[in-house]
C-alpha cells in the first residue's frame, strides 16, 4: 500500500519518489491551478492515482513534470 502524505512544499524535496501527494501540494510545487493539473490528467502529461474518492500524485511524476530528479 502507498503512503499518502500531505507535506509543504519546503518538504517536498525529501519526499520518497513513490510517495503520493494531493491536488493542493501539487499545484504549490509546480505553481499551477488546480484546473490546470486536471488538465494535465487529461492531456496524459501528468499521471493521477485513486486512493478511495480522492486524487493523489506521485512525488515522482511531479519531479519529472518539473524536470528536478
């Protein structure tokens, strides 16, 4: 089972690249709307992972979306 966290952006960077994080983490680190990042679902740039009803992304996905390893 993943590990579903909800950090700042300042602890972003330590995260395990198979974390899972939020929508609101999300858009803080890569500095886009909400309705941007369901965009990015859609358009298949950014990858979206269901846990129960709620949408998590992995810190991995984010960190090559933003081009940081």
């Amino acid at each position: 089972m993943a590990i579903v966290i909800t950090p700042s952006a300042e602890q972003f960077s330590r995260l395990d690249g198979n974390a899972l994080v939020d929508i609101h983490t999300t858009c803080a680190v890569i500095g886009k709307s909400r309705n941007s990042v369901y965009r990015m679902f859609q358009s298949g740039d950014l990858a979206q992972v269901m846990v129960g009803n709620s949408t998590r992304i992995r810190v991995a996905d984010i960190r090559r979306l933003i081009g940081v390893k």
